[in-house]
C-alpha cells in the first residue's frame, strides 16, 4: 500500500486550486510526474484521512502526512498563545505550509506563506496581482487597509480592498495563495 506523504499532499493543494487555475494545476501537475488520476486519487484519500472516524487530530494528521515540521514557532495573535508550524513544498520553493495550532493542538489556520528570507513580490499595482505570485499575508500588507471575506471553501479566503487607481477588488486564495482578482467600480 503507498503510503500517503508530501507528494500526496501537493497533489491535494493543486486539486482545490483547480478550480480557479487549471493551467498552472496541469503544469504543476506535470512537474510532479503525476497523472489527473493519481491527483482525484490523492484527494479522495485526502477526504478519507480527514473523515475517518477514527481520524486524529489535524496536528497529528499533518504531521504523519509531511513528517517533522521545517520549523515550529511560538506565536501570540491578539491575546492567544499558538504554534506556528511550517513545512517545505517543493512545488513552491519559495512558500512553506503553515499549521497554527492554539492549546491542544487544535489546528486555527492551515495556508501557504512565504518562507523565511525569501523575497516576496512587489505588490504597488492591480498588474502586480498575479494568480500563484504572492499570499494572503501579502496582499494584506501591501493594500492595507483589507477587509476579509468568507470564503466559497474552508480552504478559501477572500480580501476585498482598493488598488492605488482607486479600483474596489476582492482576491480570492486558496491554501493562502492568490488564485484571481476580481475588479469591481
């Protein structure tokens, strides 16, 4: 039985990406030498992991799936203690799968961010927001002031805010990274 691991995983991050960017999924797909197949395969038995009854904690699960985290952190957000968990992604070298886990290990946030030293896109211009370019944490800082908005998945975030023209847009994420833009007045 194959065991499910980091490569399992990316394929489970492209499959929800899908959706938005077939292209760069099918390309990405490629780059991991795996089939349309093999990435439906990969995210059922993602569902079936998540599902089980017998399941562990999503901690946990990350944990078995990507092994040891790159790095483990505290973190303080407003008045709450939590760990910050990051993993590499070869798909993404420059982005690394984040878990915060508060008290227990409950899991409060699973995403893409940029790496330690890496350096992010410079984000002035609507042009600048390319799909896969840059991350929600980003997009927040360079078009401050933001106002998150549900989004259509619990792997999907949506920020509305202005671009510098005086354009209103709202950017939608999955796994924390930039999927489309859409512009409003």
């Amino acid at each position: 039985m194959n065991t499910f691991g980091p490569r399992a995983f990316q394929l489970v991050l492209l499959r929800r990406m899908a959706d938005h960017q077939p292209e760069l999924v099918e390309e990405a797909r490629r780059e991991l030498g795996a089939s349309a197949a093999e990435m439906r395969e990969a995210n059922r038995r993602w569902q079936a992991i998540v599902r089980s009854p017998r399941s562990r904690g999503a901690l946990s699960r990350y944990r078995s799936v990507l092994g040891e985290p790159e790095a483990t952190a505290g973190r303080r957000i407003g008045d709450l203690d939590c760990d910050a968990l990051r993993w590499r992604v070869p798909l993404w070298p420059d982005l690394r799968f984040e878990v915060l886990a508060g008290p227990g290990g409950t899991v409060w946030n699973e995403w893409l961010v940029r790496a330690p030293g890496a350096a992010g896109p410079e984000l002035r211009t609507a042009d600048d927001l390319r799909p896969w370019c840059c991350t929600v944490d980003e997009v927040a800082a360079a078009f401050a002031p933001v106002r998150p908005m549900e989004g259509t998945a619990p792997t999907r975030r949506r920020l509305a805010f202005a671009v510098p023209d005086g354009r209103s847009c709202v950017a939608e994420f999955t796994w924390g990274l930039l999927q489309r833009v859409a512009y409003g007045s």
